[in-house]
C-alpha cells in the first residue's frame, strides 16, 4: 500500500566524518612503518632513545606552556583590561595553544608527530598558524546565524569599556505584570543580585 509520502531520507554525513577515521588509520599504519624503518636502518636501541627524547622534550614544553599562559592571565587579570586606561595585552602572549599542542605531538610515539611538534615550537610557525585559524573563525562568525550556539561567542566578544552591569526590571509597555517566580518555600521574596 502506498501512502504518497516520501520515505524518510538519512542526513547526509559529512566529508569531515568520513575522511577523519580514515586519515587517522593512514597516519598511524604510517608512523609503525616509519619507526620500523628507522629500527632496520639503526636498531632499535634508536627508535627508543628518540620516543623517549620526544616525550621528555614534549613534557617540558608543554610544561613551559602551562606557566606561561598561568603569568599570562594573571597579569591581564592585575591589568584589569576593559577598564579606561588600561593597557592592551602584549603581542608576545599568544601561541600558547599551538606550543601546547607542539608539545603533545613530540610525546605521541611516532616520527611524523615528533616533526609536526617540533615546527610547531618554531615562532613563525606559530604565527602564521595563528592568523589562519583567527581568520578561518572570524569567517564563520560572520556566516553563523543568529540565535544559534556561535551568536553566544559574538556575544562573548562584545567589548565593554566599563564592565559595568546594569541590573534591572522588565517592564511591559501593555501594562500587564510578567508572571512570579515561584515560590522556594521560605515564604520571603529573594533579595536583588546587588552587591
């Protein structure tokens, strides 16, 4: 019996899900033939001195990373950014994302993710990755909709010079009262959010 209606259609999946599994088993198939060929043209005493080199060289950066971005916020929180006066973050404290992840990828055993780690500490590098990635979001703020989860980023992005908070009371213009909140059985209206 035939109704007229379509049959449901599956959503499409998208490139991304398919090709990341795949990309993820060509890469790792890669990385044991690459060690193994470094073992058979070396030994294997080699291959375990560099996973080892790399994840000790890995945990220092990562380390380093860590402290620098903790300085870092701590000095933008004394700074007290928004206020009127006050000066700008300095250029030098970004990148400390890209050199986290340099880090991590010299502690994944492997030769290409110790090669990817080690461009990764590289200023340049950094830099230029940096600026990809800032544009690359920008890009699709701006194509979001709005409403949806990435008009909460634009939102965290508007800038207060003030930072002040002005607490108020929704009044409608047809002159009926907004509905109560319910009661939390104490019997008392909660006191106003002011300091």
């Amino acid at each position: 019996m035939t109704t007229g209606t379509p049959p449901p259609t599956r959503p499409r999946r998208s490139r991304a899900r398919t090709l990341l599994p795949l990309g993820i088993a060509a890469w790792l198939v890669l990385e044991i033939w690459l060690l193994t060929v470094v073992a058979g043209a070396t030994n294997g005493f080699t291959v375990v001195l560099i996973l080892v080199a790399g994840a000790v060289l890995g945990a220092a950066v990562i380390k380093r990373a860590g402290r620098r971005a903790f300085r870092n916020l701590t000095e933008t929180l004394q700074r007290m950014p928004g206020q009127p006066g006050a000066p700008e973050a300095p250029s030098g404290t970004k990148g400390n994302g890209f050199l986290m992840l340099g880090g991590l990828l010299l502690m994944i055993p492997g030769m290409i993710s110790d090669v990817a780690g080690l461009l990764l500490l590289l200023p340049p590098v950094r830099t230029v990755l940096g600026r990809s990635a800032e544009r690359s979001l920008d890009r699709r703020m701006r194509a979001a909709t709005p409403g949806g989860f990435s008009d909460a980023f634009q939102q965290a992005r508007i800038h207060r010079p003030d930072g002040k908070v002005v607490q108020g009371e929704v009044i409608r213009e047809d002159g009926r009262t907004a509905h109560p909140r319910p009661d939390d059985g104490t019997g008392t209206d909660r006191p106003p959010l002011t300091p």
